[in-house]
C-alpha cells in the first residue's frame, strides 16, 4: 500500500479510536446507573423489568435514529444488545446480591 | 409504586435516555467514517479487511474499557457486535457500489 494511501486510512482510523473511546465510556456510565437503578429496586422491592419503559426506548431510539441518519433497525438491535446485558447485570444483582 | 420512587426513577431514566442519546450520535459518526473507508478502499482497489487493525482495536478496547471500569469481555463482545454491522456495510458498498 502506497504511503498516501496509508496516511489517508490511518486519518480515518483515529476518527474512529476517539469515537471508540467515547462509546466506552459513555457505555461505563450508562452501566454505572442501570446498576443504581437495579441495586435501588432490589433495595426498595421493586419490579426489575418495566415493559412500558423498553417499549418508549425502543420508539425513542428509533426516531433519534432516524434525525442521526442512523439505520433504525440497528439502533434496535444495538438497544437490544444493550438491555440483555443490563438484564444480567441486574440478575446477578438479585442472586448475589452484589456485583463482582 | 410511591410517588418517591417513581420520582428516583425518572431520576435515573433521564440520564440513560440522555446518554442513549449520545450514543446513538457517536454511533452514526462512527459509520459515517467507517463508510468513507470502504468507498476510499473500492475506489483505490485496497484490501477490505484488515486483521491486525482489528487486532488493535481489541487490544485497545480493552484497555479503554479497563480504565472505565467496563467489563472488558463486553467491550470486545460490543466491538464484535459494531464489526459485524461495518462489514455489512462494506460488502453493501463493494456490491452494490453504494448504500441505501
């Protein structure tokens, strides 16, 4: 591979580790509160899951996905990716009582 | 439920929907950038994929998600997940010579 090709992807690639970064860490905060939230409904004997809530998320990720020119089908699915882990983290909440 | 837990709820939901939020821009930039990629690849005929890039960002990854207290084992599960969609991506762009 030439060298201007090799500038021009490396160019790109950095856009795309600054990008990853921030979706780690935005990803470990998101984390941080549906663990409140589930440590806060065990402590307060509360339903751990809210269908009524999932299905606004989904709509609202759709329609922000749409004005992000985002494919909505995969938000969904990323939603989806997202809330299974949240679901085992917050049944190892529930089993173990705690979060290793 | 209480008026005071559904209140500490609604606490927490704001910030989820509002980190939702930012994901959903990060991850449209994201395949903006990656897209680019696959049309600079077609267009100077270079390899489309490219395994010790991904090796990197796997290693990187982790070490990211290490420093935000994210379990790293996610991280790769969620890189894999964003992988496969850039690979969709790229083969739509190399067949179809465009995207929907």
């Amino acid at each position: 591979m030439d060298e201007k090709h090799k500038a021009q992807l490396k160019y790109y690639r950095e856009s795309i580790d600054n990008i990853d970064a921030s979706l780690v860490f935005m990803l470990a905060e998101r984390f941080k509160i549906t663990k409140a939230v589930g440590f806060y409904k065990r402590e307060h004997d509360l339903p751990p899951a809210d269908p009524s809530r999932e299905q606004e998320q989904v709509a609202r990720l759709r329609d922000l996905a749409k004005s992000a020119k985002l494919d909505p089908e995969f938000s969904e699915k990323f939603l989806n990716f997202i809330i299974r882990e949240v679901i085992q983290h917050h049944e190892r909440i529930r089993e173990q009582g705690d979060l290793k």
